[in-house]
C-alpha cells in the first residue's frame, strides 16, 4: 500500500499491528502506557476521535493540526511522522526492556488512509469502535475496556474530540 503523507488539517485512519501478527501488547499496563506515549507523543500535533487497541493490532481516527501545528511542521523543517515514529520507538524500546526481547515489535510501517468525506469519517469511527466485537474478542463493542467509546459517550474529562464524534452522529 503506497503511504500518504500526513497534511494539516486533514483526517487519517490509523492501524498498525504486530509483527508476524504477534501481540503488541501483553498486559493490562501497556495498553495504558501506549495511551500515556499518545499523549506525549501525538497530542501536541493532532487530534484524536477514536481508537480502539487490540492485543495485536490498532486502530485510530486522528486529525492533524492545522492552526495549533508548530511552524516547524508548517514550513517543512520538521516532518509530520516524526512524532509517530517517536511514539513506536519508544512503546518498542519500552516492552523489549520489560520482556526481554529484541527486534521490531511492529509490523512495517504505520498504515494510514486519509479519510475525505464525513460518511467515510462515521464509518471509520463506528468501523474502530466496532473491532473488538468484529474479531470475536467482546461480545459488546460498549463493553470493551481499550477503545474510546466509553469515553465518547462519557461526560468525563478527556482529550478526545468528544463533542466532535458526537456532533457527527447527533442525526442517527
């Protein structure tokens, strides 16, 4: 698949998943420390709408920036898949530590569609928040604990961009 390179303002879906479609994550603490690298990493530079983490793939529907984007990023001095990388490498260089491995821990690089229309942005956020139920891994897509339905239909504090989602579905 030829990668799109990431534009501000625009909409991506996100995935990624292990290498040999082995597990990126292996207990319950790592899919908390990969949100917290989300935030350090990615947070600056996009916007998050939905996610979903599997124990061996993911998935995100992001927004870059556009107003809130460092100039550095804006002039081309800095690429935006530098953050994303920094995230990887970290979250790699963290459970290699901790279990004693070595090697890539994902498979490839980050795969990426840009997402044009808002049918297509309803259908990838609906497409993440339904995977854990699509893979038979919960029987109920609300119930499950690593993806950001909870959140979007929460009244919580959070960095996702709730009212966004919700506005989007608001007619359904």
């Amino acid at each position: 698949m030829k990668q799109v390179n990431f534009e501000a303002g625009k909409y991506y879906h996100l995935f990624n998943r292990g290498n040999n479609k082995l597990n990126i994550f292996f207990e319950e603490g790592n899919y908390l420390y990969f949100l917290d690298l989300v935030k350090k990493h990615l947070n600056p530079n996009i916007d998050v709408l939905a996610y979903c983490l599997l124990k061996n793939h993911f998935h995100f529907v992001i927004r870059i920036k556009d107003e809130d984007l460092p100039h550095a990023y804006k002039s081309g001095k800095k690429k935006l898949h530098q953050p994303f990388s920094n995230l990887f490498n970290a979250y790699t260089k963290a459970i290699n530590k901790k279990y004693n491995r070595t090697g890539s821990l994902f498979q490839e690089h980050l795969k990426r569609k840009e997402i044009s229309t808002e049918d297509y942005l309803k259908q990838v956020i609906a497409y993440v928040h339904m995977n854990p139920s699509s893979h038979g891994i919960a029987k109920s897509f609300e119930n499950y604990p690593h993806s950001s339905y909870k959140s979007i239909v929460s009244v919580k504090p959070t960095l996702l961009k709730r009212n966004e989602v919700i506005t989007l579905f608001q007619d359904l």
